[in-house]
C-alpha cells in the first residue's frame, strides 16, 4: 500500500496572533503541524502497520522549518518525506494544494490522506482540492480506514455520534477527522535521531493556483474576553437566553 | 452568468440541518440586493423539500443518494454550476458541505471563503467575514471572479428567515450512481450505553452551585425542554451525583457542542480545558466575579435554579 | 564431647554447608553483576564501613515504626551475639573438655578468666531469652494479628509465588530456626548442667531444674542446635533473609549523588560492544545497584507505608517492586527458569498503570532502611516504555507534546508566558536584554495560571519592594524538565535543558531564583552536568535572607493566623529545604503548628511525576484530600477567631489543595495560601487599586 500524506505547517494559535496590514504578522508566529495532520499521519502509519507499505509524508515549507516536523513524521513511522521548498509564509491552501498535487502526481499513491481542515482554511482545505486537481474523488470527516486489495472502507463522522461507512476504490484523497487511535506520542530522542540520519527529499515548488481572494481587513474579533452580560431578574434573563436561544435555532 | 444564489442545503434522517435554513435565508438577501434568485439545492430522497423561503428549490431526487455521497454531491453541484453559472454557491462549512466546497472552487477556478460568519453585498460582489484561527482573527475577503464558493459556519445567520413552503422541482441526477468511485454501504448509529456527551449539539453543564443529588433532576428537565444533555464539572461526578461519563475537563471529556448551558460552574481552567471550544457558552453564575465569564459568550449573574425554573415555564 | 564419628560427620557437614553457602552467594553476585553499570561510587571502603555502622547501630530503621524497630535491634544484638555462641559450642563439641559452664571450671587449662567466661554465659543465657521472646513478638505479627503492613493491596502486581504466601513460609523458616536453634542451644546448656544451678545461667539453671543433666541430650541438643546452623546459612542465601548479608553492603553501596539528581537513561560508562536502550525493560537493564536492592530488600513495606499511590488505592507498592524483582531472580537462577529473565518488568515486577502511578516523591527511598531505590526502577521503566512507543495517558502525552512544541505543558504559546509581567505597575526586567542581579525562573504554572498568577505577581512586588534587582527570561523560559525527566522522557528533558541553557547564555545574571520547587531541584541538581554554574536558590531562602537584611520589614504581625506548613517534596525531602519557611512563618507572627507528617515525612500532594498531567483521574480519596485532613485534625477544634491556613510554597500545590479543600467541603474551615501572601500581609506590600500596565 502506497500512502501519501500532505501535510500543513501553519500559524500556532497558541498564542496571541499579530497582525501585519491585512494578514496575520508571519515574522512574529510560530508555525506547528496542523493538529488534524498528526491523525492522518497515525491514520497512515496504522494501515502500513496492519497491511504493509510506505507512509510517504509531504508539505509545503513556508518559513524554512519544516524539517523538524518531518523529523517528528519519520519518527511516528513515515518511511519517506519530502519538502516542497516555498518560502512565502503567506501561501494559501489553492498554491499549496496545487504544489502538493503536482509532487503527489509521479508518486503511484493509492491514497492520499490530509487533515480534515485547518485553522487557517480561509479558502478552503488543501485536501478536496488535491483531489481535484488529481481528479481522484474525496471523502472528508473520516475516522477510520481499512484498506482491502483496491479498495478500502473509509467510516465517516457526522454530527451526534452519527456516521456512515463507505467503500472507496484507489486511488482516492480522504480527510481525516480522527485516527482510530490517538496519534502516538514520538519520543524526542528518536525525532533528534532522525535529525541526525534522514534525508529529506526536496522540490520546487510547479504548478500554479490561487485562492482569488481580495483581503480587506484582518482583525481580532471585537468584544471578546468578557461574556456579554444579560442583566435583569431571573425571569428576564431567563426569557433573553431562550429568546437568544430560539434566534440561533437552539431551542 | 446569472445573479442567482445555489444554496446547497443538507438533511440527515428526513431533517434539514439548521444552516440549511439560515443560508437560504441569507442567499435571499444577497439574491435580493443583486437582482438574482435565491435557488435551494435539495439532494437525495427520503425528504419533504418543499420547507424553504427560497425564490425556487431544486430537488435531484434519486434514491440511489439517499445516504450522503461525497463524491456524487460534488459532481452534481458541478454540472449544476455549469448550467445555471451562478453568482455564488453557499454550503454549510459543515461534515458534509466541507467535503465539496472546496473541491468545486479547484475544479472551477472559482475563489471560495470558508469559516464565512458573515456575507454582505459589496459594489456587485460579496464581502465575506471570515472566522479563521481558532476565531482569534476575523478576516474579511472579497472573492474575485465570476463566482464565489462560501463555505458558511452554522449559527451565523437566523433559522427564521429561511423557513417557507416554497414548492420545489424535481430533477434527476445528472451523475450515474454506477460509476462513482465512493459508494454508501451504511449509517452507523451512535453506540449505546451511557450518552456519548461528546457526541451532543446540546449540554446542560452543572458545578458545585446545583448543591446537591437532590437538584440534579432540575437540570435534567431543563434538557429535556432543550433536547439536550447534563453534563457535570468533576466535584459532581466526584459527589456521585452523576456519572463518570458526563465529566468534562482534563480528566474529564472534550467536547465541542453547539450550545454549552452552564449552571454553577466557576470555570477553573481544567474545566475550561474540556469546553472552551463549544460554540455558545452561556453561563449562569451567582458570583459576578467567576472566572467563567471571561470564557462564555454569554452571562448572567443570577441564582441557578431561579433561572432554570423561568427558563422551564418558558419552553 | 564428640565421638569420633559425630566429629568426622560434622565435619562433612560443615564443608557441605560452605559449600552450598559459596554456591548461593556466587549464584547471587552473579545474577548482580549481570545489571548495567551503576554511576560511579566513590571511596567504596569508607562508605561500607560508615553503612557497617549504621548497621551496628540499626541507625537507618528508625525512621518510621519505632517500638518494632527497637524490637528487631535486639534481634540484631541477639544473632550477633549468637555467632560468638556458636563458635564456643562447635569448641565444646570438637575439643574434649572445653567446658565454659561453671565459669568454665572445668576447663583443662590454667588461669581461666573465669569473670569474663561467666559474664559471656551470662549474656548468651540472657539473649536466648531475649530472641525467643523477640521472634515470638514477629512471628505473632505476621502470622496470628496478620499486621496488615505486611500484605498488599489486591490490585498489585505480585509474583505468583508471593501471592501464595512464599514470603511467609520464609519467615516461617526462619521463626523456626530461630525458635529450634535458641532452644536446644539453651537445653544443651541445660543438660550440662551437672553440678545444680549455675547464677551466671539464670535460664539454663531453671531448665536444668526441670529436665536435669543428661549426657545424652546433650549430644541431641548440641546436634540440634548447630545442624540447624548448617542449614540454615545456606538456605539464608536463597530465602528473604538474605538482607542480614546483602543490607549492610547495599548500605554501603546506596545513591551517592544528590536526591534530585537522577540518573542517566543511559549508563555513563561505556561498555565496549554494548549498545544501551535508554531505561529498563528487563531486570538486568537496571544498575547492578538497583538489582542488589532485590537481595537487600528486608520487604518490611516501610515504602509502602509512605507511598502517597499505594494510599489512593493505585495498584503501585515500591516493596511490591523490589519483592517481585527478588523472586523473579531466584527463579531464573535457583528455580532453574533463566527464560523468565526475558519477560519485561511490566510483566513480571511492576504493572503499567502502578509504573504511572508513581508521584516520585522519594518516600520510599528516604524511608528504605536498606538504601534501596524503588522509584528510580519506575523511571527507568517509563524511559523504556516511552521510547518503546508504549500507548501513554493522553494527558501526559498532550503534556509532552506540547512542552515539545511550546515550551510548556499548558499548550500556551511561548509569547504568552512573560505576559503577566507587562501587565504590572512596574517594568519587569528581561534578563535577555539587560544585565540583572537575580534570574528569577518563574516555571510554566506560575506563569499561565490564573490562579497563581496573582501570587506570582505578589512575588514580583515583593522583591521590587525589596529593591532586589531581578529580571525573567520572557519567552526564553522553558519548562525546567524536571517532571518531564521523571515521566521518562530524556530526549525532551534534554531538549529543554538546551534550550534553557541556551537562554542563560543570553543573559546576564549572577544567580537563579525559583517559586517552583520542581525547577527548582533540576536546576540545582541536574543543571550543573550540563553545564550550569550558577548558584539556584528557593524564594522561601531569598525572602528570609531580604527580611534578615533589613531589605523588607515585618511591620504587622499576623497573630490573627493560625497556620501549618506543607513541605513540597521537591523543595523539603530532595533539598532539605525545610527551615526557611518555618522562619519565615515565626517572623510573621503567626500561630504556627506542625503536622504529623512534616519534613523529611511530609506526605505528597500527588502531583508530582507528571501525575498533574494525567487525563485520567482514579476515583478514591485523593492524598490531597487526606492531607487537607491532617491539616484540620492537627489545628484541632477551636482556633478561636483566627483564621486557619494551609500554607504552601509550590505552585502546583496551590493548585492541588485548593482543589482538595473544596472537595473535601471544607471551605470555610480552611483557607490555602502561598507563604508570599503572608509575607506581603506582614511586609505590607499590597496589589495596588487600579493596575496601570507599562508598556515592555
Ligand atoms: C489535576 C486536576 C484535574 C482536574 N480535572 C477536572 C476536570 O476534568 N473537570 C472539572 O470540571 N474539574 C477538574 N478539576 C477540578 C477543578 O480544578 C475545579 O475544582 C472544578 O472544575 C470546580 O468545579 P465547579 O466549578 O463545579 O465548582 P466550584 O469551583 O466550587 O464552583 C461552583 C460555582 O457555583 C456558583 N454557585 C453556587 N451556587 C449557585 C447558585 N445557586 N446559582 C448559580 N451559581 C451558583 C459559585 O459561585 C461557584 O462559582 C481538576 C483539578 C485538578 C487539580
Ligand atoms: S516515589 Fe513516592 S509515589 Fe513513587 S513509589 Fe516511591 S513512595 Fe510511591
Ligand atoms: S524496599 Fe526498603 S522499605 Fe521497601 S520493603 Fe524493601 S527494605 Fe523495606
């Protein structure tokens, strides 16, 4: 089995985030994996794990740090990772999508996995549009794969416990919700051991496409911090909640 | 090219979800200001689509699509796109709206907006706010081109406007369910047990302030006239009040749900840990100093059991 | 007194004895030196004589379980006493005529010191009397009162030998032993007896009376007494009691380093062709120290006592630990079973939630009478479970990831953690950018807390109003790594040391002060092997010494208090740090009581290990929660109008016994405070009414 996992290197939001004219202050960020990639990444490694295969993982380096996460995948059970080497922090996920495509095309994946989205999604996540630009069909929200021959049961999450199971035939993108297992923790010795001996295959950026979206402003929310206090007796405040309530379509 | 708006409405188990509602209601007034129509998009069988506010409702009635289809959706929404070029295409940014919208605006060149929280009409196109980062930044973007995919976050916009009766017109699929590549083998029903709090859109959340076992059942009636489920903070798990299972914190569970009722809770961070990302906090607290109203989005200083009893006449 | 033929047959028997004896401390030594290599232990001879003392004395038992203790001192003196007696009676038997009975009047040899022989007959007369009744006290102990000290929870791990009671046939053994050999040695005197009563023989004498002289019981009872001898030592080798060879060289041999220093994943010393797996996975991965704690272990369950797990009902006992190491060895060697030596630890010695259960609080180490080191076992296995991909809680796990990625385990950005600091009524220095006196090192949860932030800018205050000049390292801080270390994982503990270090390079500074006792310890003990120098002091020391200065007055005296103290492990057991506080609570004027537990005892708040991190919380009474108990039960009913306080000098205990007052419902009664809110109290240094932040 051949698994291609893209991956995200965005924006921590952990902290504070700073804004620089009309998008967030990249020189003054750290960049994490997207928390969504670490499932497709366990996601990816269990399958090799039960059926065999390799677990290739790859990205879009934006600031030049990608390695470390790379270092971190190799040490999860990725057998191989590549960089496609950007250097503009503020790539949005159609140009990545698109980089990524055109790496994934010569690699023979039978699937490609991707998180399921990211905080910095503002156009929409890197993994429907591989599939588009791959035209392989895309199944999101998933929680588990199996793979069987060529084709594999993909169980998908809806709302309130709810979901379906699917039959995917190969080659196909999925977005990955949940591992079936939460992702394995890679001890720090073994990331700094992969530091030391892997290599990480490295290319240029081919491909073009952009999200088509004009930025007009960039902010925090306003009010936040502080609940918005609903003053009165009891009575009235319980009258505002269920009207509050009743208007966002809760009660 | 048209003015038009497609609404690509959602249903599970006969029922259209919230957003569905409240993007037709939204299409209406984008359509409205742009001179276009505001067209709902129903897919699949097994549901009375003739429920919205829309200016016209399609309806590709195929029973082969009577589970969500990923795939087929996508190709539908394509070929519908192609024919009516409309202005914009709204989805939920929601388990089954995410997994199209931006596939559509790769496969057409189209920009797409997603996390949307906001949509307004600006000099013939869209300006479009934008939750993005965990909501610590909202970003406002213009689309550019022809079209425009928004991808709208649920509870952005009012459930009312959308509701109608408009009739709605049946079409067949323009896919052949044969040839797709994903096919639905079956629904998966939430496991039994205890309930999964994990799993809810609704919770009613009590701390220490409920007192006692005694007032435990308040709570649970209050649910009840919200559809919703008690949950606890640890001390009333610890107490035996409720079970194990409704923790929610560090040691507890994460959840995530549409409304997060709180009753008496005082928002230490190992709760807040478990919580902090529901999408509507709202918390009752007799102490105006708890450290939850930094958290919730709503608050009230008021007795919880006055409050709970209002709220019951009320519903 | 021997025919010819009993001699030549207690010859034989006596080389048999050796013999046996040799090849059971040979089979143990071997099995000892098949363990990794311990650090380095310096001036061997002087330590073993020094543990040779404290045996002598029975120093190192009394520190817990003193009426018992004092018990088994006699004992001690007892069978000490008794290898005197038993060379004077295989004397008797092998050469004819030596007599000592009588003041050994009978000897055929002149100028007999005929004082010094009776004073001997007297004291082994007397010991004998003494060890029966010693033994019978023990023997009522385990088998008839059943003293539950001796037995385990049901949820821990034992060995199967163990749960079928294989301890106590040992002791049986040994009881029985004791009881024959003391017995017919003193029938044998009684036998001899053939003049009447002897004074120096107050029991033989009174036997005597009752049994009279008999020349063939005393043949018997000689036989009895020294053939049990024989057997007896080398079924020593093989059984439990093996601690009355192996404790005084464990003694001798015990942690060198200091409490908080840890040691290395991997062992220092190389050995050429042997690669090392950080930690212990099977019993011959752990120092050859640690696997000779098994033959020294007296598996008394003094550790068990003090184990703030065992007491929440976690299915961890230290002496459980060492139990199973001990029968697992003898089964691989003596049982014939090397294969069970392929098992890991987790299978045969410890179970995987008791390894996560440990606090590392050090009590069981600090209590060991033998100098056995339980905890550091439990390191060296999470170490191996870690980097093993062992499934881990995923609290700890979300903890690790994010002090990988962050620097701390709250999952804050880096950024965040001097934001405190802007928000005060004076600049805070950062010591990255300008030369300071004192590097305070802040730790993660005085920093991110909203609960100890308060306290941590009281702190800030204090030392402004001290006019001490200090400065923080702002987003350069990173966890210690203390308890990232003691979870097991090396590579990110080294991880943050570089990185702190790396910050320390950056600035300037002449000393380190902490609130957090935890980084506190690491920094003072664990620091300095990666090239740390400077000296790391505790606020509760720096406090006192700006008071003793005159740099801070106590202007109020707090007698409206009435408080007792909590001695963080970390900052009391491991670093002594025990006076400081006290003086500082005297020089505030309050009324001060000690608990029961204080000290080198202090009894753990259950968080330490990482154990703060866990996702997963058992049920059960929480050893905050008893501790929060002890508290109320030593202030006692009536403090009058005071105010009770729990006072605290740690971060996470703030956090800890907060939580434990609230759940034990005992708001009201007792308030938990950190020693600076006293201090501040008394100093009279205030939050000021409106904050106006600077800006950085
Ligand atoms: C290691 C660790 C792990 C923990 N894990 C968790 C966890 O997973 N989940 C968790 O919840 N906690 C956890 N805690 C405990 C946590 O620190 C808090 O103690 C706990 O969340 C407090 O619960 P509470 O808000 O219900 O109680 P309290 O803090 O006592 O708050 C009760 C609140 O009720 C209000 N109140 C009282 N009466 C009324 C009334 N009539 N009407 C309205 N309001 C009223 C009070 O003003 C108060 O604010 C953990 C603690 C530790 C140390
Ligand atoms: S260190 Fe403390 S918690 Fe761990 S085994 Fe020893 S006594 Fe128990
Ligand atoms: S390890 Fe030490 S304290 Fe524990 S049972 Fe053995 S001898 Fe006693």
């Amino acid at each position: 089995m051949n698994i291609v996992v893209a991956i995200k290197h965005i924006p921590s939001i952990a902290d504070d985030l700073p804004v620089s004219g009309k998008n967030v202050d990249f020189d003054s960020v750290d960049f994490v994996l997207n928390e969504w990639d670490e499932h497709s990444i366990e996601q990816a490694v269990l399958i090799k794990e039960a059926v065999g295969g390799t677990v290739t993982v790859v990205g879009v380096d934006l600031i030049g740090e990608l390695d470390n996460v790379l270092h971190l995948a190799l040490a999860k059970g990725a057998d191989k990772v590549v960089k496609i080497t950007a250097d503009d922090p503020a790539a949005d996920s159609h140009m990545q999508a698109k980089w990524l495509a055109e790496a994934i095309k010569g690699m023979g994946a039978n699937m490609v996995f991707a998180g399921v989205q990211a905080s910095n999604d503002l156009d929409g996540q890197i993994g429907p549009m591989i599939a588009a630009y791959l035209d392989m069909p895309y199944i999101g929200g998933v929680s588990s794969v199996e793979a069987n021959g060529d084709s594999a049961t993909v169980n998908k999450e809806f709302a309130g416990g709810a979901g379906a199971k699917y039959s995917v035939s190969m080659p196909f993108v999925a977005g990955v919700q949940a591992a079936p297992k939460p992702p394995r923790y890679a001890p720090v010795s073994k990331v700094r051991q992969m530091a030391q001996t892997a290599t990480i295959e490295t290319v240029s950026p081919s491909g073009d496409a952009s999200a088509g979206l004009a930025f007009k402003n960039m902010a925090p929310p306003v009010a936040t911090g502080h609940a918005e206090m609903i003053e009165g007796s009891s009575k009235e405040v319980a009258a505002k909640i269920v009207e509050l309530l009743k208007s966002k379509g809760l009660a | 090219m048209s003015n038009d708006i497609l609404v690509i409405t959602e249903h599970m188990d006969g029922k259209f979800s919230d957003v569905s509602f409240e993007m037709v209601g939204k299409a209406r007034e984008l359509a409205s200001a742009l001179g276009g129509q505001a067209v709902a998009v129903v897919i699949g069988s097994g549901v009375d689509a003739n429920v919205f506010a829309s200016d016209s409702t399609l309806h590709i009635d195929d029973a082969a699509l009577s589970g969500f289809n990923p795939e087929a959706y996508a190709k539908i929404v394509e070929a519908l796109v192609k024919e009516k070029s409309p202005k914009a295409v709204l989805f939920g940014w929601t388990v089954t709206g995410m997994d199209v919208a931006a596939w559509l605006s790769a496969k057409t060149g189209a920009p797409c907006a997603a996390y949307a929280k906001d949509i307004r009409v600006d000099g013939g196109g869209f300006v479009v706010s934008c939750q993005v980062y965990g909501g610590k930044l909202m970003a406002e973007v213009a689309p550019e081109g022809d079209m425009a995919v928004i991808a709208c976050l649920a509870g952005s916009f009012p459930v009312e406007a959308g509701q109608g009766s408009t009739a709605a017109t049946a079409t067949a699929s323009p896919v052949d369910a044969g040839s797709l590549k994903v096919k639905f083998v079956e629904a998966i029903k939430p496991a039994g047990g205890d309930v999964d709090i994990t799993a809810q859109a609704k919770l009613v959340s009590i701390g220490r302030g409920i007192g006692g076992k005694e007032n435990v059942e308040l709570a649970e009636e209050l649910a009840q006239a919200l559809g919703a489920t008690v949950s606890a903070s640890r001390p009333v798990v610890d107490a035996g009040w409720l079970p194990r299972t409704r923790q929610v914190g560090k040691s507890g569970l994460k959840v995530k749900p549409k409304l997060y009722l709180m009753l008496g809770i005082s928002g230490a961070p190992e709760h807040l840990e478990g919580m902090k990302s529901a999408e509507l906090i709202i918390a009752i607290n007799t102490d105006k100093k708890a450290p939850i109203f930094n958290v919730a989005h709503y608050g009230a200083t008021a007795d919880l059991f006055e409050v709970a009893e209002a709220m019951l006449e009320l519903l | 007194m021997l025919t010819p033929v009993e001699k030549i047959i207690f010859i034989l028997a006596a080389i048999a004895s050796v013999g046996f004896t040799f090849h059971g401390f040979k089979t143990i030594i071997d099995s000892i030196r098949k363990g990794r290599p311990a650090p380095e232990l310096k001036n061997i001879p002087g330590s073993l004589l020094k543990a040779g003392i404290a045996v002598l004395f029975q120093q190192t038992i009394f520190k817990a379980r003193k009426l018992l203790s004092a018990i088994h001192m006699g004992l001690f003196f007892g069978l000490i006493t008794y290898a005197f007696v038993n060379l004077t009676d295989a004397l008797e038997g092998l050469i004819p005529g030596f007599d000592l009975v009588y003041g050994g009047k009978h000897l055929p040899y002149e100028n007999v010191p005929t004082g010094l022989i009776n004073t001997f007959n007297l004291i082994a007369d007397v010991m004998s009397g003494f060890l029966l009744i010693a033994i019978t006290v023990f023997f009522v102990r385990r088998f008839i009162t059943k003293d539950k000290a001796l037995t385990f929870r049901d949820n821990v791990l034992l060995n199967p030998k163990v749960k079928a009671g294989g301890q106590n046939r040992d002791s049986l053994v040994v009881d029985v032993f004791v009881v024959m050999h003391v017995g017919a040695r003193l029938m044998s005197q009684a036998f001899r007896l053939t003049e009447g009563a002897d004074p120096f023989m107050p029991i033989a004498s009174f036997l005597n009376g009752i049994f009279g002289a008999s020349e063939v019981g005393v043949h018997v009872a000689w036989w009895i007494s020294l053939g049990w001898v024989m057997f007896i030592i080398p079924y020593l080798s093989r059984s439990k009691h093996t601690h009355f060879f192996m404790s005084p060289v464990n003694l001798g041999l015990a942690k060198q380093n200091p409490r908080g220093q840890l040691d290395p994943a991997v062992p220092l010393k190389m050995i050429e062709g042997t690669r090392f797996d950080p930690g212990a996975k099977h019993v011959h991965d752990l120092a050859w120290t640690r696997v000779l704690d098994a033959y020294a272990c007296v598996q008394c369950n003094r550790c068990q006592d003090v184990c703030p797990a065992n007491f929440y009902q976690r299915p961890l006992s230290p002496s459980a630990l060492e139990v199973n190491k001990r029968y697992l060895l003898k089964e691989a060697t003596f049982g014939g079973h090397p294969e069970k030596l392929e098992l890991p630890l987790t299978e045969t010695v410890i179970s995987p939630e008791a390894v996560w259960s440990c606090t590392t609080c050090y009590a069981c180490v600090r209590v060991c009478p033998v100098g056995n080191e339980p905890m550091a076992d439990i390191v060296d296995i999470r170490r191996r479970m870690l980097v093993d991909g062992y499934e881990i809680d995923s609290g700890v796990q979300n903890a690790l990831q994010s002090l990988a990625t962050n620097g701390n385990w709250m999952s804050k950005g880096k950024r965040l953690r001097g934001k405190w600091a802007k928000e005060m009524e004076f600049p805070v220095k950062d010591a990255t950018a300008e030369p300071v006196d004192h590097l305070w090192f802040v730790g993660d949860t005085a920093s991110f807390d909203e609960r100890v932030i308060p306290i941590t800018k009281m702190v800030a205050r204090i030392f402004n109003a001290a006019g001490l000049d200090f400065g923080i390292l702002y987003k350069e801080e990173s966890n210690a790594g203390n308890d990232v270390r003691r979870v097991g994982e090396e590579g990110l503990f080294e991880q943050l040391v570089e990185q702190n270090m790396a910050a320390f390079g950056k600035s300037q500074f002449q000393r380190i002060v902490t609130t957090d006792p935890h980084s506190f310890n690491t920094l003072k003990n664990e620091y300095p092997q990666f090239g740390s120098e400077w000296e790391v002091k505790h606020y509760t020391v720096t406090l006192l010494r700006l008071i003793e200065e005159g740099k801070l007055t106590i202007k109020n005296k707090l007698s409206n208090y009435k408080v007792t103290f909590h001695d963080p492990c970390y900052l009391g057991r491991y670093n002594g740090g025990f006076t400081a506080p006290r003086k500082l609570l005297e020089l505030c004027g309050v009324e001060f009581v000690e608990m029961p537990r204080n000290c080198e005892n202090s009894f753990c708040c259950g968080a330490g290990g990482g154990q703060i991190w866990m996702g997963k919380v058992a049920p059960g009474e929480r050893p905050a929660e008893n501790r929060i108990k002890e508290a109320l039960t030593t202030f006692g009913e009536g403090a009058g109008d005071k105010t009770q306080l729990f006072i605290v000098t740690c971060p996470k205990d703030m956090i800890m016994y907060s939580d434990a007052v609230k759940t034990t419902g005992n708001e009201g009664k007792i308030e938990v405070r950190d020693i600076v809110q006293l201090i501040a109290e008394a100093v009279g240094v205030e939050e000021p009414k409106v904050a106006e932040p600077v800006a950085a």
